[in-house]
C-alpha cells in the first residue's frame, strides 16, 4: 500500500511524502527513466496523511474486480489505440510490408538504436549511424537526418 512506500518528512508546503520504491532485481534504462517521470508526476500530488490506504477497483461502478470488469477495461485501451489514424492506415492499399512498417513507425516500434537499448540491448552508443549528428529514433530517421 501507499503508506508501506513512503517516509514522510517535512518539506516548504507541510509534510510530503519521500518514496521508498523497492525493486527485485536492477532496472533496466528504459524503466529507471520511466520511474523517474513517475515521481515527478506524483510529487505534484498533495497527500493527506490522515485515514487508511484501501484498495478501490474502477473498473466498473460497483467497484468489484471481475474477469468481465477486467476485459472491460482493457478494451476501453484497446479501443483508443485503434484511433482513426490506424483504420486509415490499415485501408491503405500498399504492400503488406510497407503497412507494417507504417504502423510500428506509429507505435515507435521500429528496431532504432534508442529502442534496442531500452530491450537492454547493449550498445556502445546511440548516435545515428549514418549522420553521427544525433540519437537514432524514428523522429531523427523520418524527420531529422540529412543522410536518409
């Protein structure tokens, strides 16, 4: 719970939590980046200290977690990835090839040195290849490099 990850301390705006994240095993670079964008976005919470931690299921309006309340919500995700961008997309007639390299450029999928570090795969740097100007992501690829 909430209340077993924090040591509260006194800060300008009255006490405020620290957070005491434990983890298993060593991050990798992707998740210790995603972590850090955690904690700023609930450092700007304002906790209260006061009542109990519990634990509430939103996902349906009798806050009982079931396999159909489960599905529900995934679907719900499901349904805003598949956004009118992706309908287009998948009636464009190209090679099936192109369509799927369209739709990972779209879903940042594409097996650019940025991402092949974030799947912990070890590289000696990240600079584009071809340019040596800048990090390899599918913005730089598409968007940036003078060389492609």
């Amino acid at each position: 719970m909430v209340g077993d990850l924090t040591n509260w301390g006194q800060s300008r705006n009255g006490e405020s939590p620290s957070w005491n994240l434990g983890w298993r095993r060593e991050r990798f670079v992707w998740e210790k980046n995603e972590e850090d964008q955690l904690l700023a976005t609930i450092s700007k919470v304002r906790w209260c200290r006061k009542g109990q931690d519990r634990k509430v299921w939103v996902g349906d309006d009798q806050q009982v977690c079931s396999v159909k309340s489960g599905s529900m919500v995934l679907n719900k995700e499901d349904q805003m990835q598949t956004s009118k961008v992706f309908k287009l997309l998948w009636n464009i007639k190209i090679a099936p090839s192109a369509l799927v390299h369209a739709w990972r450029l779209l879903l940042d999928r594409l097996p650019t040195r940025v991402n092949l570090v974030k799947r912990d795969m070890q590289l000696t740097n990240m600079l584009c290849l071809l340019c040596q100007e800048g990090e390899e992501t599918s913005q730089h690829w598409f968007r940036i490099c003078k060389v492609v």
